[in-house]
C-alpha cells in the first residue's frame, strides 16, 4: 500500500482519486471496515474528501459541520487534535445529535484519528467505521497508523502544488487572478463557439505619487481596494496584470456600447472614498477597452489595442474611459516608436545639454544661457528634444531627462569655473514630472552644490502649465524655498497656455519670458506688439526681469530695446550650442555671440 501510494503522489494523481485509493486498500486490509477521510476547511468545518463504501447522502451531510467537542468521532477528533474511539455510537454522547444518521446505514462503532501536517495542524481525520459495538484491533492500529502517515504526506503535498499554483495563477497582494491566468483566460474565450466579450484594460491613476507622498502602505492600500472593487463588479473576470495595471474580461459584450455599459459601472463603484493609514482617498481609474471580432481576433491584437486606447485615455480622458479606434494604432505607434528613441538614448547616456545665450539687448553682453536637452542619435544625428516631444509626456521619460540633464550641466558649469569663465547663470527646463516627486531640492543640491557648483548660478524655467498640472500647490511650495537658497525662476513661455496676468503676481517668479511667438510677430501684427508692450511694462512694474525670445532680426531687437525690454534670446544673438562651442563663445564675449548668428531657419531650441 504504501508503495502505491507513493506512487500515486509522485505520478501526479489528483488528491481525491489518491485519497480514495487509501480508503479502499485500507478496506481491502482490514475487512468489515467502513473507512473515510474527512478535511477540515480553513474555517473549521468538515468536508468529506473520501468514503468510497458509505452513501453519498451521508457524506453530504458531514460536509460543512463546523468541528467542535460533540461532533461526532471525526469532528471531536479534529477539534481536540488525537484519536476519539466511539465503541457504541446509540449511547454515546458525542454522537446524540448524530446517530439517527449512522444506525440505519448499520454502522455501531467509529474511530477516528487526526491527519497532521509537520507544524501541528489539524489537516483532516481519518476514519473507521465498525458494523459491531468494538474498538480497533492492534492490526488496525497499525494499518491506521501508516494510512495517518501517507495521507499526511500527500496533504502537504497538496498544499504545496495549491500554493505554486497560487503563486503562478494568483496575485499575492490582491488576491485577484495575474496576468498568466489572464492570458489562459483570454484563449479559452477566444477559441470557444460564438466568442462575445470585451476587453477592459484599467490603470490605477497618480499610484506612484500615493506611494511616493503617502508611503508603500496606502498605495499597496489603494492597489487592494481598487482591486477589490472590480472584483465586486465582475466577479471572477478582474486580474491584475502588474503595478497599477488591472484588466475586465467583460462577457456577453459585441458592441462598444455593451463596453461602454460596463465601464460606466466600474466608474461609478470608485467615487465612494475610502480610509487608509490615516489618508482618505477617492480612487480613480483610467480605461481603455476593446471588443473581440470589431478591434481584432487574436488575444495579442486585443491587447495590444486595448493598451492603445489606454495611453489614448491618460493623454486626453485621465479619469475616464476611451474606446480603441482605428487610427489609434498609428499615432500610439509614433509616439511609442518616439518614447523607445528617447528612452534608448537615455539609457546610453546620449542626451546632451546645448546652450543658448541670452544677452542685454542693449550692450550686447551675455547675461546667461539656457540649457537645452539635445539627443544623438545612433547614427550620429543631433536632434532636439522637441522633435521627440511626444516622448517626453511619458513622466518617467521627462523626469529621467532632466536627472541626466542636471549633472552634465553641473559638469559643465563646474568646468568653466575651474577655468575662470563668467557664467552668471544658467537656466533649466522643468517640466511636471519633476514636481510629482518630493525631491527635486535634493536633486538639485546633489548635482549642482556637490560638485561646488552654487544653486545662485541656476535659473528653473518653468511654464504655466507646469505651475498649474502639477501635484496640488507642490510646485509653488517647492520654488519657494529654492528661492530662498539663491534660485532664480523664470515663467516660461509666457502668453501661451494659460496666459493669465494674475500668474505674474501668484506665482513665485524673478523672470517673464515673453513667447517667441509675439516676438515673431510684434513688427507686423499689431495684437502681437501690444500684448509685448504690455508684458514689458507690467513686468518692469511688478520688479521682473523680461526675456524676449525668438530675436531673429535687427529690427526686432532695435524695437525691444527701445520699449525697454532688458534681455533678449534667440538666432540673432546665438544658436543653441554644445559645450565646446559655448565655452569659445564665453571665452570671446559679445563677438563671439555675434557671429554664432545665422540665418532664421526651423527654430530648434
């Protein structure tokens, strides 16, 4: 017997057909022997696993009795933890509530032991049942004895094929079906008749800022309680994929408007907020969903447009849901073709800093420079970040971007110093991603101060949209206390995106750069000039500094300086420059700025 069982174990057969072998050859050894195998659940109730010779009527109902010290032998045993013989079941009272069951099938007599696994625990009871008023012979003792000893074996093998499978099938933290189930999942609805359903793919919206801001606790918290909420849903139809990334296998969906239906309720069921760690929070999610046999017919198709529609909806619907389309493919493709450029580069460290003077209209003096991220391209070719802009609205992109921005400028300011060179400041383009985390101080003191570079030589350039996307009044608080450490901040690109004058005076700001699209048309569109002429004397009374950009002409620069702009950027003055050239330019002055002019041409800065 026990080379058979053992057997059985190894060759992989299912733990019930193995646990009913036991029973019959247990039977077969002792003759006249009722045997049975009781489990007990988690929760500490019976569940007949086998009983080959008893009726299945009596094994339905031991299944579910709760063990206790009067269940029975089986359930007395499980709850005391060692063997209960019962030699009368009709006068004993363990088995008064019970016994109407087991007389009539003829049973006088059980014994039953428990089934323990290695830590102690009460796994399951192994039973005999007798037709006469006895107790167990020594023979069966010892037959009871082995059978404990390789059921319990084949317990915690069991348990130990459930948790793999667990671990392979089952995401740990939500308990939600992963992604190797969603993809079993997705080809069973695929190959089965008349497939119908729609594909969810969901994204847990700012979970890196809860974890960053909030700790690891409340994002795990908020990863399990939206997790929770599809499931509730949908049940049996959410998985999470990894990270902040769930997907809805919504069944019986042909249209986009049966999709629509579903993702409508999984919006609703993340308005109500919930507490966590001290934090209350609204969860919100961000969809893109896809239909089988209308947007594709394969599981990879599926997906694959599915993630189209969701980076669709991040960019234009954050918050809310958005259907695939066709002609989403296209434009998705360019814009991830853009963000694999960037993020190659990036990882071969060819992002480059170039430099663009800003000089006094008036004397013609260089005051500055701003930095400008330049990306090499494999075969050699410069081009500006602008030209890969779709890249950077991927935050990890942007933020990567700038860490390897700030230190080789730091590097290079560091080098002119060494050298003796005047570069009063520098200026920095900042863009939101910079904001979510709660370091850029640190970033920038680790840069710039550890390599003796002072944080008085830097300008932050920040636009409006910056000052107003970015994470709650973060961005303000942040420049304020950069402020107070010497850095200068300029409000970029002003008259474009928000526009609003009220900004000149909210926001924590040393310089107006006026948008080179007036200055482009300030000599012949008469809106154009006025809105200069208003910015350069608005400023000059809120004591701001003010940059024109986009100087591509004599003419443009004469009428600045007679309007009383001080400082001015662009193809006129210099073009933007990697270091070697910028270090000639400071080394020959104004004359050196002068001819780094060229011909106006597609503006790359």
């Amino acid at each position: 017997m026990q080379t058979e069982i053992l057997e059985a174990l190894v060759t992989g057969e299912r733990f019930e057909d193995i646990a009913q072998l036991l029973c019959r050859r247990a039977e077969e050894l002792a003759p006249g022997v009722v045997c049975s195998i009781v489990a007990v659940t988690p929760d500490g109730k019976l569940a007949t696993v086998a009983a080959p010779s008893l009726p299945q009527h009596y094994s339905e109902a031991i299944t579910g009795l709760s063990i206790g010290p009067n269940v029975g032998s089986c359930g007395t045993a499980a709850y005391l933890g060692e063997p209960v013989e019962v030699d009368d079941v009709s006068t004993n009272p363990l088995w008064a509530p019970y016994k109407d069951l087991i007389l009539p099938l003829g049973l006088m007599a059980c014994w039953s032991s428990p089934i323990k696994t290695r830590d102690g625990r009460v796994a399951a009871t192994f039973g005999f049942y007798y037709r006469t008023k006895r107790g167990p012979t020594e023979l069966e003792r010892a037959i009871v004895n082995t059978c404990v000893h390789l059921f319990s074996i084949a317990i915690e093998h069991d348990e130990a094929q459930r948790r793999n499978h667990a671990l392979a099938y089952f995401d740990q933290l939500t308990g939600l079906p992963n992604r190797r189930s969603f993809d079993d999942t997705m080809f069973e609805r695929i190959v089965a008749d008349d497939p119908a359903f729609g594909l969810l793919v969901v994204d847990i919206d700012n979970l890196k800022i809860a974890n960053d801001t909030m700790g690891h606790v409340v994002g795990d918290g908020l990863i399990q309680e939206v997790a929770g909420r599809l499931a509730g849903v949908v049940p049996n139809s959410a998985y999470r994929l990894g990270g902040d990334e769930f997907a809805v296998l919504a069944d019986g969906c042909r249209s986009h408007d049966d999709l629509v239906a579903v993702a409508d309720t999984l919006m609703r069921a993340m308005r109500e907020p919930f507490d966590c760690d001290g934090y209350t929070i609204i969860p919100q999610i961000t969809m893109g969903g896809v239909v089988y046999g209308v947007d594709g017919n394969n599981a990879d198709f599926l997906r694959q447009n599915a993630d189209f529609a969701l980076y669709h909806a991040k960019e234009i619907k954050r918050g809310g849901y958005v259907p695939f389309e066709k002609n989403l493919r296209t434009s998705i493709a360019l814009r991830m073709s853009k963000i694999r450029t960037v993020d190659q580069a990036l990882n071969d460290h060819r992002v480059l800093p170039y430099y663009q003077p800003v000089m006094a209209i008036d004397g013609r003096a260089i005051e500055g420079f701003e930095s400008l991220a330049r990306i090499r391209l494999e075969g050699g070719d410069i081009i500006s970040a602008g030209e890969v802009q779709a890249a950077l609205s991927d935050p990890s992109i942007a933020f990567r971007l700038t860490d390897q921005m700030l230190k080789q400028i730091a590097r290079d300011m560091r080098s002119w110093i060494d050298r003796g060179l005047a570069v009063k400041h520098i200026g920095i383009n900042l863009s939101t991603a910079d904001f979510y985390r709660t370091d850029l101080e640190h970033r920038l003191s680790d840069a710039f101060e550890s390599v003796g570079v002072p944080l008085n030589r830097l300008v932050l350039e920040v636009t409006e949209t910056v000052f107003m996307d970015g994470p709650d009044d973060k961005v303000v608080g942040v420049l304020e206390r950069l402020r107070k450490k010497g850095v200068v901040v300029a409000l970029d690109d002003f008259g474009t995106g928000y526009a609003s004058l009220t900004h000149l005076v909210s926001f924590p700001v040393d310089i107006v750069k006026i948008d080179r699209s007036f200055v482009h048309r300030m000599l012949v569109e008469r809106p154009s000039r006025l809105v200069v002429e208003l910015l350069v004397d608005l400023s000059r009374k809120l004591d701001l500094r003010v940059v024109a950009e986009g100087i591509e002409t004599e003419a443009q620069a004469a009428w600045l300086m007679e309007l009383g702009c001080q400082y001015g950027q662009g193809y006129f003055f210099g073009r933007p420059a990697d270091v070697a050239a910028t270090t000639r330019l400071i080394l020959g002055g104004s004359n050196a700025a002068a001819a780094t002019k060229a011909a106006p041409q597609k503006r790359s800065a």
